[in-house]
C-alpha cells in the first residue's frame, strides 16, 4: 500500500536522496542569468542586423513554440504564428521572422524548420547548443545563433524573449527579473525550511490524498497549469488535470459533497481520492478571469473541496509564470518525496 509520510519531508536523510532534483531547481534562476550573459553578444548582434525594419509576421517553429505563443500573442504587433510541427508554414518567406528553442539541439523538428527557414531567405534566430543537430542547420547569411548551454526550456526561452522584447515584437522581459523571482521561490520552498513556514511542503502534503484540479485564469498561468498537472502525473502516477473553468466546473460539480462522518481512511475514499483545487494566481484581475474563479472556488466550497493557492508577485509576466511552475515543481518532488510503498 502506497501513504504519504510527511515526516519524510524534514527528514535529512530522506532529503538526501532527492538532493540533485532539488539542487536542480534551487539553480533555475542562475541557469536563467548563466544563458542571459552566454549570448548577451548574440542577441546585441541580432537586433543590430534587424535594424528599425519590422517583420511582416513571426514564426516561433518547433515543440518548445508553444510558450513563447502563450507569451507573444497577447502582445506581438504582427501576425504570430507557433508551429511546433516539422518544417514552416507554406506563406513564410524573407519577410517574416523564424525563431526556434531547441534547448538540448538533437531535435529533428527544430532542425528541419531551421533549415526550412534559411533556404526560404526568412530572418532566422535559433536558440540552442552551439555545437548540435539543430545549430548545423541553422547556417545562413541572415541567420543568427543564439549559444545556449543549459538544456533548461525556461532559460532558454527568457533569452528568446529578451531578444524579441528589444526589437519591439513582445512584452518586457528582463532576464535578471526572471532569475530574482526563481531565486525567492527556491528561498522559500528550500529542503531546509520546515514544513510549516515552506508553502511547496504544505502544498504538497494538501495533495497527498487527493486528486489535483490546477486551474490558471490567464495564457501564461493556464499554461503553468497544464505544464505542473503533467509534473504530478509524472512523478505520482495518479490522476492531475488541469483545464479551462467551464472543463472542471461539471468535474466539481460531479463530486460528493463531503459529510462530516466519513471515514477518510474507508476503501472507497481510497478508490476515489477527492479532488484539491489548486488556483494559480499570476495576479490578473481580467474581468473574465476574477469571474472563473470565483465560480470555481465557490462550486468547490459547496463540494466541501479544499482549495489550495499559488500566488505570484514577480514584476513581469515572464516572472510570474515562472514563479508559479517552480514552486508547483518543488510540490511535486516533495510529493514524490513523502509517498512511501509498504
């Protein structure tokens, strides 16, 4: 039988066997500040050789598009397109910008739409390994390489986005900002901070029994959303879900109120964990958004469904989603941490 020793979370011993996941994310921030001064020269480069001439549209091609989609599309003065798919779309030429994450170098897809982008004439800027798959096909006389190191898709992609916040294409992004706000998460949800006064050990122990129900209002917090259900299914094997208010309010909805008198420990509470609804909070106050979740954490109060917050307070919108998938991300390794098999 699988149970949730919480114990387990302020044990040294016990933390000492998850000591390189937690370093890992304790350095999120200096991986962030590492890649912002490894191609400090490569973006000044870039933004020199575009000049004052806009792009007629912005291309972000391969898997790791979609975040940059969450976080331009709000924003870009130009027509935005993510296509995280092999190749380009068929209307891009040597009007439009390409830009490409490729974190670890070694993907087909990222390389095909580089090289796709350079034989088209597109003004292309790819953001991976210097030496990898994905640089060798990122060779143009209007192609620009951005030298990554850390593998890390967060950091990798704030680099991208400083670049394009300096050519006027997407929303203010100052990697420092970024760093400082991963650098306060990992201070608060650190191993040495006991579990009372640690929000991520707290969270994690609200999940212990349940199942999560992550919900964010805006793109970037939906986003962070989807990104920590994928976490704790990953490192828990049970059901997380994570969607759009008017998907988990009939999911609330369906939920037996809870009664005083049942037995938590009983076989069918075991069966069928209740659900947590866990609210990512970036701080947006959209009409829309205050609304949906206000309907979701007042059907979850007439369930008797606990609700859990992560609030962000980072000055930027890059830094809040950041902040709040990092702290869902140490929740989830102490989650992993504290359920032991018998």
């Amino acid at each position: 039988m699988i149970w949730f020793d919480e114990s387990r979370l302020d044990d040294e011993q016990a933390l000492a066997t998850v000591d390189l996941r937690l370093r890992s994310l304790a350095e999120s921030g200096a991986r962030v500040r590492r890649e912002a001064s490894a191609t400090a020269d490569a973006v000044g480069e870039a933004v020199a050789r575009s000049g004052d001439s806009r792009p007629r549209a912005v291309v972000a091609a391969g898997p790791d598009s979609r975040l940059l989609r969450a976080v331009l599309e709000p924003f870009c003065p130009v027509p935005f397109v993510a296509w995280p798919h092999p190749g380009l779309p068929g209307w891009a030429g040597s009007l439009d910008l390409v830009v490409v994450l490729a974190p670890d170098g070694s993907d087909p897809g990222a390389a095909s739409a580089a090289a796709e982008a350079v034989r088209r004439g597109c003004r292309v800027v790819v953001a991976c390994p210097p030496v990898s798959h994905v640089a060798d096909h990122a060779v143009g006389r209007d192609a620009t390489l951005l030298p990554t190191t850390s593998g890390d898709q967060l950091a990798v992609a704030v680099v991208m986005l400083s670049l394009l916040d300096r050519l006027a294409l997407g929303p203010a992004t100052d990697a420092d900002l970024v760093a400082e706000a991963l650098d306060h998460v990992a201070i608060a949800c650190s191993p040495h901070r006991d579990l009372a006064v640690n929000p991520a050990k707290m969270l994690a122990i609200a999940l212990a029994d349940a199942a999560p129900v992550v919900w964010g209002g805006s793109v970037l917090a939906a986003r962070a959303a989807r990104r920590l259900a994928e976490t704790l299914r990953r490192v828990t094997g049970r059901t997380a879900i994570a969607g759009e208010a008017d998907q988990l309010v009939p999911l609330l909805e369906a939920t037996r109120p809870r009664d005083v008198f049942d037995d938590p420990f009983s076989e069918e509470e075991r069966a069928a964990p209740r659900p947590v609804l866990v609210v990512l909070d970036d701080g947006n106050q959209d009409p829309v958004c205050v609304e949906q979740r206000q309907s979701l954490v007042s059907v979850a109060d007439g369930r008797g469904i606990r609700v859990e917050l992560i609030s962000a307070e980072a000055s930027s919108d890059v830094a809040r989603y950041a902040s709040l998938l990092l702290h869902g991300t140490y929740a989830a390794e102490y989650l992993r941490l504290g359920l032991v098999d018998d």
